[in-house]
C-alpha cells in the first residue's frame, strides 16, 4: 500500500532537515558567502581594469586631436601651403582668389588649405593599415559634403554650442572593428575667415569637431591577457580559503555537539528539577534560570534575565538588607560565596513564601565558572513549624491540665498547668505514673487507660490525688493519638471541684425560683403583650437616669435596637437644650417632691434627627421601699409638631410678602410722580444749559440742578427698583466680565484692610439684564460686607456660576414669585463679618432699614426690586460671627453672543417735521414743546387721549410723530394707540413712561412701537432717540 500524503511529508521534511544538518557540519553557508565575495571582488576588478583601457584608448585619441589641431594651427598661420598640381589635385571646394598659380618656370601649383591638407595626411594614413586611426573635420554647414556629421556628431556639435561641452566619446563598430571614437570641439580663428568667412563664422564661434577613432583591438588583447591573470590568481585564493572554511567548519560544529549535548544534560536536570535552578557566570551576569521559577514567583525566565535586581524586590523588606548583603559578599568574594540562606520573597499574587537559598561556586581545571544556585520553597515546612510553635504556647496558655500517656500510665509530656496544678516541677511530673493520681481503688485508672486504648477516645469524670493530699473532683477528656511514631493517650484534665459545689446550691435555689417564675410568668405575659401593642412608647428609668427598660415601641421612635436602649443615659436620647430640666425633673421625681411628671420633650432619633414627644411618668417605689425608679410613657407628636410649624411658617411667609408688596406699590406710585416733576426740572434745566453761551455766569448754576437732578431722579430709580417696575436698560450682558470691570473701583471703594477673592466660572451663559443695575448690585453687596467687617482683617468673595434650579430650590428664596424652574445665573459675595441675627435678616430688605447710624437710602430693598424686575430670586444666609453670604439668581439667556454695540448721536443734529405731545401733567407738556422746539420740530399739544385723536384727525397729514404718555385720565396710552393704529395704520407712535421699557412692551404684543422714552428724560436723551427715526420717509 503506498504511504499517506502526510507520511511522505514528514519523510520530506526529515530529509531535508538531515540534508540541512550535513551542509551546516561542513559550512555549506559561509562557503557560500565566501565565494559570493569572492565572485564581487573580481567582476570590481575587472570592471575598473575595463575602465581603465578606454581611458588610455581615450588619452590617446586626445592626443591624435592635439596632433590634428597642431597641423591645421601651422598650415593656418601659413596661409596654406601650394604644391603642384599634377600631384595634388586642387580642392573643388576651395573658392578663394590666387588658389591656382602658375610659376615663372611654367609649374601649375595649386592651394592646399589646412583641412585639405589634414583630411590627406590622416586619409594616408588610413590606407596604410588595416586598423588605422582615423579622423574626420565635421561641421554643421560643411563645404565639402564629406564632412557632413552622422546623428552621433550633430549631437555632439549642438551640444558644443547650447550647452558649451568640450569633447564626447563613443564605442564603435567600424569595418567589423571595435573603435572608440572621440570628437572634440573646433572653434573659428581668424585664419580660417580666409576660407570659411563667406559661410558666416565669425571668431571664436564654434565650426564643428574633429573625430578621432582609435581601433580598440590592442587594448582589448592585452586586457585579455591581464583578465586571465586575474581570474587564475582569484580562483586559487578562493579555492584555499574554501578549504580553511570547510575544515574549520568541521572542527567547530563537532566542538558544538559536544557542548549542545552537555548543555542538554544540564538543562534537562535542572528544567524538571522543583528547585528553583539559576547560573552566574564569572562576570556575575545571570545566564540560566529554571522554568520552575515562574512557579515559585509567578515571573518567567525571560522577566529575571532582563531585570537582574527582579529577584532583590521580590525579598520581603524585613529580609532584604540580608539578602542584598549576601549578594554584595557573592560578588565581592565569589570563591567562597557557598553557604545557605533562608528568606521570603513575594510572590506575583501577593503571596508569601519561605525560600532556602544554597549558593556554591563552581571550578573547571582550577579556574572559577561562576556560580550554581538553588532556591527551594519550603513555606509548608515554616507553615508547620509555626503551627507546632503556636500549638506548643496554646498548650502552655489553656487552664486545664493537658497529659501525654503512654499504654503503662507513664506521662511522657505535660504542659505547664498540670505540673502547677499537681504542685510539682516539671521533671518530677514526667517521672510519675497515672496510678499516682488516683484515688479510685475499685476502678484502677491503668483499666480505664486500656479501654481509652481500646476504644479510642472518652469523657468521663473523676477523682484525682495532688502531691500534697487534696483530691479534686476532675473532668477528662482522652483521645488516641500518634506521637512520635507510636500511640498515645493525650489527657485533657479539667478541676471540676468548685463547679460541682455550685451546681448543688444552685440546684436547690432553682427549685425555689421555679414555684415563683411559675406565678410571675402568667402576668409577665398579660403585660407583655400590653406594652408591645401599644402606640406609646414606654421606659423605665433608675435614680441615675440609665434607661431600665423600654418596650419595642419607644426603641422603634428614637431608631434603636431594643437591646441598644436598655443601659444607655436618657439624658444622652434627649436634645442639648432637653438636658437641663429634663434633669431638674429626674431630681424631683426621684426625691419625692412631685409623683408624676407631664411635659413636651425635644429628643433625638439614632440618625441624628429630632422629634417632639409628649412625656407622661410616675415615680415608682419598690415593695420594700428602697428602690424607687420612674416609669413613663412618650407619645410622638412629629407629625402634630411638623403641621404646626409648616402652618406658622406659611403664615409668616404670607405677612412677609404682603408687607414688601405693599411697601412696592407704594413706592411705586410715588416714583411715578416724582419722575413726572424732575421731568420739568431736569428738562428745563437742559434747555437752559443748551440755549446759554459756554460763558454764562448761570450756567454753573444750572449744572448743579442737573446734577441734583440726578440724584433724584436715582432715588426715584431705587423706589422703583423696590417696587420691581424699575427703569431696565436689558441688554446682553457677560456677568464674568461686569465683574472684572468692577474690579479696580472696588478695591477702591473697600477697606484696605479686606482681601477680595473673585471664583468665576467661565462656562456661564450671558444674561439679558440692566448692566448698570447690575453693577448696583455688586457694590453694594461688597460695600456692606466690607463694613460688616468693620476695621478687622477679612476676605470678601465674589463667585458666579450657574446652577440648574428646581421649584423647591427657588421656593426656599426671599423671592418665589412662581419662578419657572430652570438654568439660571447666580452671583454670590460672601464675606467673613460679624453676621446677622434672626431679627435682623428678617428686615433687611425693608426700605431705609440699616444697621449702621446714618443709611444711604434703599439699600438691600433697592437690590431687592431690582432682582425682582429681572424676574430673579435672592437668598441669604449669615450666622453671628461667622459672616454673611448672599446669592443673586438671575435668568440665564440662551444668547450666544454678549457683544452690544452702541450709536453716538451727534449733539449738532436737528430733526423736522410736526410732533405731536400727549401727556395730562402741563409742566411735561411744556418743557416737553420746548425740547422738541429745541431739536428742530413743531409741536402740537395735547393734554389726554381723546383730545389726541382730535387733533390726529384734523392734521394727520402734516403730523411725522406722535410722543404720547402712558398712564392718562379718560383714553390710557394703551387706548389711544388702539384708536390711533385704526385710524392710520402707519402712524408712528414713541410711548413715555416712569416704568420699564419691558413692561410697557409687555402690554403691547405684536403691535409696532416706533420707539420708547423713558422719564425723566433730557434734551440729549430725546435726541438720541428721534435721530434714530427717520422721520422723512413716507409713512406705511
């Protein structure tokens, strides 16, 4: 049967790997290398040789061109020579005058020019051999068409003038022959003009070349001869050297069988050896590890040989300054470096083990090898010598007597209590005999010994006899065990004298006892299940106030375990502020001066948390008078307690808000009229200014009204701020960058001696809101946190964030006018001053409420408006002395950008057209003409909405815009807008008012504004607005 695919492969493959042993026994492969060298080095040589026959070919068709050149130079500076004519016939192509002479003696002559004579000296010479050298004039405009060039020299010759080449070479074949052919360059020189200056040429121009070709056939024959030699000297030189190489060879691979076979015995041994087997060679580098390391370090071979100090942090710290020493003496003395050591390393795993450590050097014909290590794990040996050591002291440590017996009663080992407890040492214990311990004579203990033998174990009681006379009742424990190769008893012996005597009175108090738990038990039950049903919780207390017993219930309510209650102060399940009087009503129970107690009381549940209980005791006397305790029970009134303050709080809550709200309106109202008045003020003021020249006396004058102005018309703000219809610029505005603007003129504004910190987030979205009320808010916030912290030393921080809010977040605020949740901004200072009090946090955000002498207005109610006209809440918290902390949380925007851009108006611009003003205070509609006056514009009056719309309907056409108030008796601006947008739907409408722009826009939705001014205004404030209308173009 022929054999399997797979057989014939594997017969292959062994084959081959013989035929790969053979050729490696005789170094088929560096003989192979070796004549690959050999091969290189002389195809190198015989190429330069090559090369270096065409140059000395190319030398000397360099020089048959200077011979060439030197014959065309000498006839060239004759003029050319004449010889006669019936021996050189005249050249055809030669057109210069006097070419043909005749002599006085009658001889022709003729004209041989210098290429007419080269061309006949080199075509002599040409006949005259059969490998002649050859040369040739060739040009780009030939005369004689023999010396036009063939495709190699007009490459040559265009190469010549393009590109300035001097000469070129070429291997050729000419009649069968090699040649190498060599041109050169041939520039004009005025000789040559004679004959060739009717083609053109002019001095120093290129004309063509001069080809040379010389025959090759000498050279390539002595080259032979030389490459022979070379080849022959070559071939002997590679025929030794492979010779030294396979004998070499040979020697080398019998010398490695016979070391691969040794290093195979050795590493066989040690590879299934448990030891941990490892080499250091003489250098003291590591050479060889054992598989088996990886077992005992959980590290392979590979991780030891390329980290040598791998095994030094494996040594457990406690043994490794001994070890490391051991290895610096290893090194520093390796002759006599034998010895052992013991240690433990740390395995991968974590786990510890005990490692013996024998190291010895090695010697090979009296010269040092290095070092054979073993390591061997023999943590089960440590393990048990630890657990016999353990067991030893345990033996030495337990109360009763522990004996070893041998089948005769002889002790063969005792521990430390028995020899005590017989009253004797140690050595005269190990010479006694079980015999002599007992006192039993019907029943010799040498019998019972037999049947413990027998079998194999008991526990009986008995009587033993000590040293000194005294018998003991004793309990003993025996089993069969092996020691030291052979049975023994070991005897657990334990004195059970006094134990038996307590057991005979406590078995007759028992039966005392037993009659009167019978009667107790009935009522103990009746009551048990009264004090576990009940919704109370019930606690008996001693005269110390250490809780005596509890039912369920009362464990259940304060968050204990029943067994943790009983023995634990009552005091310590009591509030702090419980201590005092819940003391003061132990003292009188307990000392008779009242027998019952009923009071609220503050306690305290595991977790830390408080609830009120209703506590109802009695003092209670035992029945012989002496022991008196309290007994009492507590009711849960969290629920009761938790409704009345969440009722009390609302309440509060309510008055609290009602009372700001109130305060808001009232504000409100007065600051409407108060801006009405500074409106006349402040506007006839800035007319004043505006129509007196710059050097008016009066003019002083004037700028102080405005500036008082000013002042109030910012009171006016602060009031309308408190009611939370203040006057908003709303803007984008990037609260991190308010703030740092800020910074300079607070670190003016506060205390030198306060350190302000700023922690803003640079994530915050932007805000639409009034940056200059914002900036109120910041500087106030700080100016009263530096004054909390008065001349003291203190930090102020202002932080900004934004926080994700929820409905029970902004409830917990001063103001949650039903805030929407959401994302909002909040800006926080925080200072270290001495604080507020309940009482004052209660009414800082009254108006012109201060803790200082004197206040400077609104104060916190300003800021209060303010954030509630930017639809925000405030919080605060503050303790006495440890600071204050407020926190503004304003709407976040989803606008991107907090760019704004703002338009200058020029103080020269001047409207046109007719105005017409609705307002029902006069003083407005007369300072109101005059600045419309002043701006350029005629002004109709009115002083309502009716009488507004009369007039529209009567000019309409000549009216450009009508400026009307808000709030007006009989037709509201609200009103007359409506009237006036039905009459003429393109009129262009500017509302005026003391409220915000947000607000009036807010009752106008989805109808078209022109624009909005806001009261009190000024003459440059009206202008600023009207020049951004265009009051010119036609209405829609």
């Amino acid at each position: 049967m022929p054999p399997s695919p797979s057989a014939a492969q594997a017969g292959k493959t062994s084959r081959i790997t013989r035929l790969s042993a053979s050729l490696s026994r005789y170094g088929v492969g560096y003989i192979a290398a070796w004549t690959a060298f050999m091969v290189s080095l002389t195809l190198t040589t015989l190429y330069f040789h090559h090369q270096d026959t065409l140059k000395e070919a190319e030398s000397e068709a360099r020089n048959y061109f200077l011979l060439n050149q030197f014959y065309r130079g000498w006839a060239a500076r004759l003029g050319g020579v004449y010889a006669p004519a019936d021996k050189v016939a005249p050249n055809p192509y030669l057109t210069t005058p006097r070419r043909d002479l005749r002599t006085e003696d009658g001889q022709e002559l003729t004209l041989v020019n210098p290429a007419y004579m080269t061309r006949m000296v080199f075509e002599a010479i040409r006949h005259s051999s059969a490998t002649p050298v050859i040369s040739k004039l060739v040009s780009d405009r030939p005369l004689n068409p023999a010396n036009a060039p063939d495709p190699w020299e007009r490459e040559a010759i265009e190469a010549f003038i393009r590109k300035g080449a001097t000469e070129r070479t070429q291997l050729s074949s000419i009649n069968g022959q090699p040649y190498l052919r060599y041109i050169s360059r041939f520039t004009t020189l005025p000789p040559c003009l004679t004959c060739h200056g009717v083609q053109g040429y002019r001095t120093g121009e290129v004309r063509g070349g001069i080809t040379i070709a010389i025959p090759l056939a000498p050279y390539l024959a002595s080259e032979a001869q030389t490459r022979n030699d070379l080849v022959a000297g070559y071939l002997a030189l590679w025929f030794a050297g492979t010779v030294g190489i396979g004998a070499s060879s040979r020697k080398r691979t019998r010398y490695e069988e016979r070391l691969r076979a040794s290093e195979e015995k050795f590493r066989t041994i040690c590879d299934w050896t448990q030891d941990w087997e490892y080499w250091i060679d003489a250098s003291g580098e590591l050479r060889y590890l054992s598989p088996s390391c990886e077992e005992h370090t959980g590290h392979p071979p590979d991780a030891f040989l390329a980290d040598p100090d791998l095994l030094a942090r494996l040594v457990h710290p406690e043994d490794r300054e001994a070890y490391v020493h051991h290895v610096r003496q290893s090194r520093l003395q390796p002759k006599e470096c034998a010895g052992t050591h013991e240690f433990r390393i740390i395995a991968r795993d974590g786990t510890l083990r005990w490692i013996h450590h024998a190291c010895r050097p090695v010697f090979s014909a009296g010269n040092y090898q290095g070092r054979r290590i073993s390591n061997r794990d023999i943590t089960v040996q440590k393990l048990h010598e630890q657990e016999l050591a353990v067991r030893a002291e345990l033996l030495n440590c337990v109360s009763d007597s522990v004996l070893v017996l041998d089948r005769g009663g002889k002790i063969l080992d005792a521990n430390e209590t028995a020899w005590r407890w017989y009253g004797s040492s140690r050595e005269e214990l190990l010479e006694l005999n079980l015999a002599d311990f007992s006192s039993n004579r019907e029943f010799p203990a040498l019998k019972r010994l037999e049947q413990i033998f027998s079998a194999g174990s008991a526990v009986f009681e008995s009587e033993h006899l000590l040293k000194n006379g005294e018998r003991r009742l004793v309990e003993v424990t025996a089993r069969i065990i092996d020691y030291r190769g052979r049975p023994a008893c070991l005897s657990s012996i334990r004195d059970i004298t006094e134990r038996k005597l307590v057991e005979e009175d406590l078995h007759q108090a028992r039966l005392e006892q037993q009659q009167a738990a019978e009667a107790l038990k009935e009522s103990e039950r009746t009551l048990r299940v009264l004090f576990e049903v009940t919704q109370a919780g019930i606690i008996q207390l001693d005269d110390q106030g250490v809780v005596r017993f509890a039912n369920p219930r009362m464990a259940e309510m304060l968050g204990l375990a029943p067994e943790q209650l009983l023995g634990s102060d009552y005091r310590a399940l009591i509030g702090a502020d419980q201590v005092e009087p819940a003391t003061e009503n132990l003292r009188q129970l307990f000392s008779g001066a009242t027998e019952c107690l009923s009071t609220e009381r503050h306690y305290r549940r595991a977790d830390g948390s408080p609830f009120w209980g209703y506590l109802t005791a009695r003092r209670v006397v035992s029945g012989g008078g002496g022991v008196v305790t309290m007994v009492g029970t507590v009711t849960d009134l969290s629920e009761l307690k938790s409704a009345e303050e969440k009722r009390l709080r609302m309440e509060q809550q309510m008055l609290h808000v009602q009372k700001l709200e109130s305060l808001g309106v009232l504000a409100g109202g007065i600051a409407h009229d108060f801006n009405n008045i500074l409106l006349a003020i402040m506007g006839n003021a800035s007319l004043a200014l505006h129509r007196l020249p710059p050097d008016s006396p009066a003019q002083y004058h004037l700028e102080q009204i405005e500036h008082a102005s000013d002042k109030a018309a910012d009171l006016a703000r602060q009031m309308l701020a408190y009611s939370g219809k203040g006057h908003f610029v709303l803007q984008a505005v990037d609260l991190n960058r308010l703030v740092q603007d800020m910074t300079a003129m607070l670190e003016v504004s506060l205390s030198k001696k306060v350190t302000l910190h700023f922690e803003l987030d640079e994530g915050i979205p932007c805000l639409v809101a009034d940056a200059t009320q914002l900036r109120q808010i910041v500087m106030n916030l700080a100016i009263n946190a530096t004054e909390a912290i008065g001349e003291q030393s203190g930090d102020i921080t202002i932080r900004t964030g934004c926080l994700e809010c929820d409905r029970s977040l902004l409830a917990s605020t001063w103001l949650n006018d039903d805030l929407p949740p959401g994302f909002y901004d909040f800006l926080e200072v925080r200072d270290t001053g001495c604080g507020m009090d309940a009482d004052t946090l209660a009414r800082i955000f009254e108006p012109f409420f201060t803790t200082k002498f004197t206040g400077r207005g609104l104060g916190m109610a300003a800021i209060l408006g303010i954030v509630r006209g930017h639809k925000g809440a405030i919080s605060v918290e503050s303790e006495p002395g440890r600071g204050t902390c407020f926190r503004i949380y304003l709407p976040a925007s989803r606008q991107t950008s907090c760019e704004t851009s703002k338009v200058e108006t020029s103080q020269a611009w001047r409207g046109s057209g007719t105005v017409l003003l609705v307002d029902d205070e006069k003083a407005v509609r007369e300072v109101g003409r005059e600045l419309l006056r002043a701006l350029g514009f005629a002004v109709i009056c009115a002083e309502d909405g009716a009488e507004a719309l009369k007039r529209y309907q009567e000019r309409r056409d000549e009216i450009s815009l009508v400026l009307m108030d808000l709030t007006m008796p009989n037709l509201n601006g609200e009103e007359t807008f409506r009237e006036l947008i039905r009459l003429d739907p393109g009129v262009r409408v500017v509302l005026s008012s003391g409220f915000t722009e947000q607000e009036v826009a807010g009752k106008f939705p989805g109808r078209r504004l022109a624009g909005f001014m806001q009261k009190p205004y000024t003459l440059g404030a009206l202008r600023e607005l009207l020049s951004r209308l265009d009051l010119t173009a036609p209405k829609i």
